[in-house]
C-alpha cells in the first residue's frame, strides 16, 4: 500500500461524508425559506396571529409567511438604512407588516454593522474574518440594538409569540439572552447557525443547553423534514448553515 492514499479516495470520502450530513440537514440550511416556514408552522400546529422576523434583510422570509398567513401580524427587525428602504417598498401597502429598524441584543444601545457591502446579507455586529474566501468585511454603518423583552413589553403589550424567526449573523445567542420573559411565550422559534458561529465563538452546545434550561425541545431542518435532536453530541458543531427549530414544550396556545 503507499505511504500516501490516492487524492481520489479522499474525495470521494469527502463527498460521500458532506451528502451523509447534508440529509441530516447539516449545511442544508442556503435557501430554504419555504421548508423552514413550512415545518415552522407544521410544528406550531395552529393558526398564527403574531410572527416576528429578526433579521430581515430584504424580506424573503417576512414574504413567505405572509404568502402562507395572508391575516399574520409580523413585525420584521432589520437595522441595515438600505434594506430598509427595499422593505420600505416592498410592503408599504401592507399594513399587518411592521418594519422596525433596529437590530436585536442582549444590551440596548449604538452598535457597529460589519459587511462586505451595504445591505449585504452577510452583515453582522462582529468584524467576521473572510479573507479566505476573498470577502474583504471593512463597510461600517452604524446602528441601534434593542433587546427584545422591551419592544415585547412596550410595542407588542407582552402577547404571545406564535412564530419568531431569527438570522443575524451569528449573533442570535445574543439576541436570545435579550428576549428574558417573552421566551416563555414564545410558541416556536427558527435560528440559524453556522460559520458566522465561529467569528462570534458561540457553539451549537451553547443552544442546546439554553434551550434546555428553558423548556424547549430542537428539531433540525432536514430535506425530509424536522428531525428532533434529543441530545447533544460534538458532531452538532456542524459550521456550514444549518437551521433549527426550538418549540416550547409548554406550547402556549
């Protein structure tokens, strides 16, 4: 046998390696808006009155809950001032869809947007590190961070959450931590997590155990479905895109 195994054998494993974990939704998660809404709601089980979309970008994710929820009230977070103005203009004869220009933390206050472009999808609160995929992050807009338990609180009277989305780049542990009493009312809620992971340094062990501590059961999107992840292992630390669903085991209906 030679010291050195083929190259051929090794792509071939390699392959064979990223379709095993792609059928179980690792990496699975590059445009897929209409499964993930769609095995959102199958797990809400109910009709939805209340969705909130946290990180909206241009609004493809606020446009497919609508498209399967033509009375759901969403209100779509997005602090980017360009994709505002495409929100802006996409919905303004909507009148259910409320656009908030903010971005979602644990703290309240002025932050830093890092991107490759103004209202890129890529942006997020950490200076990500590209350079090996040849993606210069310099562009800087400055923005405003809330945490969510006081929009909850004050714009939205503290109801219930049917549906919560969230995608912000690696910073949806944060913005968690911010959500403080409106999580126990939260019914389901979607979240992302992948090579934005590494640049924020938040592990898929970091989630299992939040969620678990506040009675939430989590299901990853697969290309067949919602499989539910009973416990955690270290190959969850899967760091191309996969989504996941978080639904409270106490279901407030």
């Amino acid at each position: 046998m030679p010291l050195t195994p083929p190259r051929v054998l090794f792509k071939l494993i390699n392959r064979v390696e990223r379709m095993a974990a792609y059928a179980q939704g690792k990496g699975y998660g590059a445009a897929t808006v209409e499964q993930e809404t769609r095995l959102l709601q199958q797990l809400l089980q109910t009709q939805a009155a209340l969705a909130v979309d946290i990180g909206g970008n241009v609004g493809t994710y606020t446009a497919e809950l609508r498209k399967r929820n033509p009375s759901l009230e969403i209100h779509t977070f997005e602090p980017s001032a360009s994709n505002i103005e495409k929100l802006t203009a996409r919905f303004q004869n909507d009148g259910l869809i409320k656009l908030v220009p903010l971005a979602l933390s644990d703290a309240a206050g002025p932050a830093t947007l890092y991107s490759n472009e103004l209202g890129s999808g890529l942006g997020s609160l950490t200076k990500r590190r590209l350079e090996h995929f040849d993606i210069p992050f310099d562009t800087k807009e400055t923005i405003n961070t809330v945490r969510f338990e006081d929009y909850w609180s004050t714009t939205l009277q503290e109801r219930q959450l049917d549906m919560v989305k969230i995608d912000i780049e690696g910073h949806e542990l944060a913005a968690l931590k911010g959500f403080g009493s409106a999580l126990d009312v939260c019914r389901v809620l979607q979240f992302e997590f992948g090579g934005c992971n590494i640049d924020t340094r938040t592990y898929f062990q970091d989630f299992w155990y939040f969620f678990k501590e506040h009675n939430f059961d989590i299901y990853r999107i697969t290309p067949f479905g919602a499989q539910s992840v009973r416990r955690y292992t270290e190959s969850d630390e899967y760091f191309t895109t996969t989504n996941y669903i978080a639904a409270n085991r106490r279901r407030p209906s």
